[in-house]
C-alpha cells in the first residue's frame, strides 16, 4: 500500500514537472515583449515587428482605423505614420493559459500623412499569443484619453 502511495506521488509530481516546463513564459516575458513593441514601432523597425506581430494582427488604432499587420509596417516604412514617442506609463498582464491580455496607459506622440499629432496619452488593450515557443502580439486596441 505505500509503496503504490509513494508510486502515485511520484507519477503526479512528474506530471506536474512535465506541465510546468510547458508553460508559457512569465508575466515578465510579456512585460518585456510589451516594451520592444513600443520601441520597434517608434524605431520603424520591420525585421522586429515581423517577429513580435502576428500574421492575423487586427490592430485598431484610437482613431478607429484597423490596419492588418502588414499595413501597420508598411504605413511605419514609409512614413505616413511615425511615433516619435511610446511610452508605458503603466502596464497589467494578466494570463490565461497560452493568451495574455495586457491592460496599459502610455504616453504617445506621432504624426500622420506628415501632420503632428496633439500628443497625449493613450489606454489600450493588447492580446499576446504564445505558440510554437514565441509570444505573438495578435489584437491592440486603443483609445485616446481626455
């Protein structure tokens, strides 16, 4: 009889192992991936954004514009929309499995088709995707605070 316990145990510990080296990244991974988004998409950067953005991206930008992850790059490529600022005033990621959903306020400051932009501050929602051993950002959505 103890031994079969002492089997058992072993059995659900090992398991347990097995469970928790599958797991995702911590917060802090999302945390982290968070700010190289901000800063690839101030730098224009579209080797990094092509790592960090999902091939299904749907991003909603304050205005409502949705632009598809290659409109997003392109439109920083080529200039017609620039961030000169993107700064995380405060973050929460909160997981769920193999999704992360981040809450955030940032500092932004940008321009359009060659016009500045009032600068200000944005709150926007973020979903990261982990597969195949990477953390994707697949949906943002912001809106523009008074």
């Amino acid at each position: 009889m103890i031994r079969f316990a002492f089997f058992t145990l072993a059995i659900t510990l090992a398991i347990l192992s097995y469970g928790l080296a599958l797991e995702p990244p911590a917060k802090e991974a999302v945390s982290a991936l968070e700010k190289a988004w901000a800063a690839a998409t101030v730098q224009a950067d579209a080797t990094a954004l092509g790592k960090i953005l999902a091939n299904d991206l749907n991003y909603i930008h304050s205005t409502g514009l949705i632009d598809s992850k290659t409109m997003f790059i392109d439109k920083l490529k080529s200039g017609q929309q620039k961030y000169f600022k993107l700064q995380h005033e405060g973050m929460e990621v909160r997981l769920y499995g193999s999704t992360a959903v981040v809450t955030a306020t940032a500092l932004i400051e940008s321009s359009t088709k060659g016009l500045k932009n009032p600068p200000g501050r944005l709150r926007f929602m973020h979903v990261w995707y982990y597969s195949k051993g990477a953390w994707q950002l697949v949906a943002h959505q912001s809106l523009r605070l008074p």
